[in-house]
C-alpha cells in the first residue's frame, strides 16, 4: 500500500514538473495561459483589464483630485 502512494507521489510530482518546465516564460494572468486563447478572447481579456484600469484611475482622480 505504501508503495502504491509513493509510486502516486512521485507521478504527481513528475507531472508538476512537467508541466512547470512547458509554462515557463509564457505569460499568463490569474493562471490564465494567454497564448492559448484565441485572439476574440484575447481582446476581450484586453479590453477587461483596460476597462479596469480605467475604472480605477478614475476613481483614484476623483478621491484625489479634489473634482
């Protein structure tokens, strides 16, 4: 029984490993991987995060600014 676990163990391991090794130098947000999304998905993640921060630079102006 103990086997089976450390022989699982060192699968998941493995995998992780793998699977860092294929991630690395991608860009990804939120653990969102951007290079696999279509480009329609792309742009809209794009205009999210503008949206954002504008939204919140707006905010900040008016707080700050006295307006």
């Amino acid at each position: 029984m103990s086997n089976d676990v450390e022989e699982y163990s060192d699968e998941l391991k493995r995998e992780s490993e793998v699977e860092l090794r294929s991630t690395m130098g991608k860009i990804s947000i939120a653990f969102i991987d951007i290079e696999n999304m279509s480009m329609m998905a792309k742009v809209t993640l794009f205009a999210i995060v503008m949206a954002t921060f504008a939204f919140i630079g707006g905010y900040f102006y008016k707080n700050l600014s006295g307006d």
